[in-house]
C-alpha cells in the first residue's frame, strides 16, 4: 500500500515539474473526415440518442418558430447578449405565435416561469464532436446554464464548421489551454437516468427534448 502511495505521488511531483511535457503525448487525435462527412457523422450519433437535428440556412430564426409553434411552445426563453441573440430577434415573425422572452431577471425572480410547462430555451454553443455527436458549450452571464438545464426543450444553433472529429481536436483547435471557461458542458441528447430496473427515462435532470439547427 505504501509502495503504491509513493508512486502516485512521485508520478504527480514529475508532472508538476514538467507540465508541458506531460501534456505532450502527441497531436490530438483526429479522423480523415471531410466536412460533410463529420456533419453526417454527428447526425448520426445525436439522432440514435434523440437528439433532433434540422439543417438550416439564413431563415433559421423563421424556421425555428415555425418548429415550436407545432410543438405548442408557448415562449422561447433566450440571452439577448448572446452570440445569436440578435440575429434571432432580427428574424422572429413580427406577429409570432411563439414569443421571444429575453433572460434577463435573477433566477429568484423568474423561477415560476421558467419552469412552466410550455417553454423552450435557446443557446449557441462552441462547436461539436462528430465522434460521440456532443454539443460543447460554455454557458456565460450572457446565457446562463438554466437556459439549457431548465426548459423542457432546449434548442441550440450550431455552425456547421465548428464541428471537430473529436473533442481533442477541438482543445486543440479552439487552444482551450490558454483560457478555460469557469464552466464547461458536453451534452450529448437529452437528459436522460434509468433506476434500479434499468428504465429509461427522459428529462429527469433537465429538458425532455434537444434540438440542434446546423447552420
């Protein structure tokens, strides 16, 4: 046991001591996937964990409205200061039949509604990973983790090109090690647990459905 001891702290001392050479196993690991075949390849992996995918183009806010609206969404919450919140007001229906709500309040004083039945929430996200087909997202002040944690749909635009083979590719692509976010989420289809019996269950620990519009 002591033996054992000395040795895990003995391999943590090395690598104390010597941090980028410990880190330096090699490139990162990528496959010979071209565009089109990583954005079928992260189809593929969401779609068998229900996941929805959509592939939209410049109307995406339009197109997205229409979506909910079929479901009976009654609100899509979102960060105005996000990434794409602008360019979702800009290209929402002037007489919608799904309302914007804009995420402004403390949680404190909005909990009610964001935990009414008939709502949606909407994200960006840093990019994807073909292999497991996983949104990566760092959720900010601008849109907070209860936007993707909360609603019962949560809907997240991703740009196409932002999809990576595998996610130590996108480490490496997006340089993570010279600024990591105070929170970091990989989210693979919809929340999901199984009890005792091994019976699957969706959105016990978050929304029920995940739907990705690939841009």
């Amino acid at each position: 046991m002591c033996d054992a001891r000395r040795l895990i702290l003995e391999r943590l001392r090395a690598t104390r001591r010597d941090p980028v050479g410990a880190a330096a196993a090699g490139p990162p690991r990528r496959f010979p996937w071209g565009s089109a075949e990583r954005l079928a390849r992260f189809q593929e992996r969401l779609t068998a964990v229900h996941g929805e995918v959509h592939r939209v183009a410049t109307q995406w806010p339009r197109f997205l409205h229409d979506l909910l609206r079929r479901r009976q969404v009654r609100d899509l919450l979102f960060g105005p200061g996000g990434c794409h919140g602008a360019a979702l007001a800009q290209g929402w229906p002037d007489e919608p039949a799904v309302r914007l709500r804009p995420y402004l309040e403390p949680v404190e004083q909005c909990r009610n509604a964001l935990f009414e039945a008939a709502l949606a929430g909407f994200s960006g996200c840093r990019g994807a990973v073909a292999q497991t087909g996983s949104l990566v997202l760092w959720p900010d002040a601008h849109e907070p983790r209860l936007l993707s944690l909360v609603p019962p749909i949560h809907v997240v635009l991703l740009d196409a090109d932002s999809i990576y083979s595998t996610f130590a590719e996108l480490l490496a692509a997006q340089d993570w090690a010279q600024g990591m976010p105070t929170n970091a989420l990989l989210i693979t289809g919809p929340s999901k647990s199984a009890d005792i019996e091994q019976t699957l269950t969706y959105g016990v620990h978050g929304p029920k459905e995940l739907i990705v519009l690939v841009r």
